[in-house]
C-alpha cells in the first residue's frame, strides 16, 4: 500500500471540513470547523490517538 498522493490528502481534508454539524443543524457531531480541524491535526501528525474527545475543552470539539 502506498502513501496517499498530496492531491488525495487535500481531497480528503476539505471533505472532513464539511462533515459534522452545520449551523442550525442538531448538536451531535460537533461543528464542521472543529471535525475538520482534529482530523487534519491526526493527518498531518500521523497520530490518530490524539483524537481524545472526552478530555478535550468543550470548545474544541462542540
């Protein structure tokens, strides 16, 4: 298996920034910002463990 190409990596970061709740939507998947945000932080740091929500402030992930 081969590492994804910058192009797919790119495709997949602006999809994750439009996954989560929009506004005016139900509060269940915190905001698209924030979805986007933890998911390009584990990409970029090859580090999905980082991906604690239970510990993290409100803000960060709501």
């Amino acid at each position: 298996m081969s590492a994804p190409s910058p192009d797919q990596v790119t495709e997949v970061l602006t999809d994750n920034y439009h996954r989560g709740a929009a506004p005016g939507d139900m509060r269940d998947h915190g905001t698209t910002t924030n979805s986007g945000a933890l998911y390009e932080y584990r990409v970029r740091n090859n580090r999905v463990q980082k991906c604690d929500t239970w510990n993290s402030p409100a803000d960060s992930v709501s």
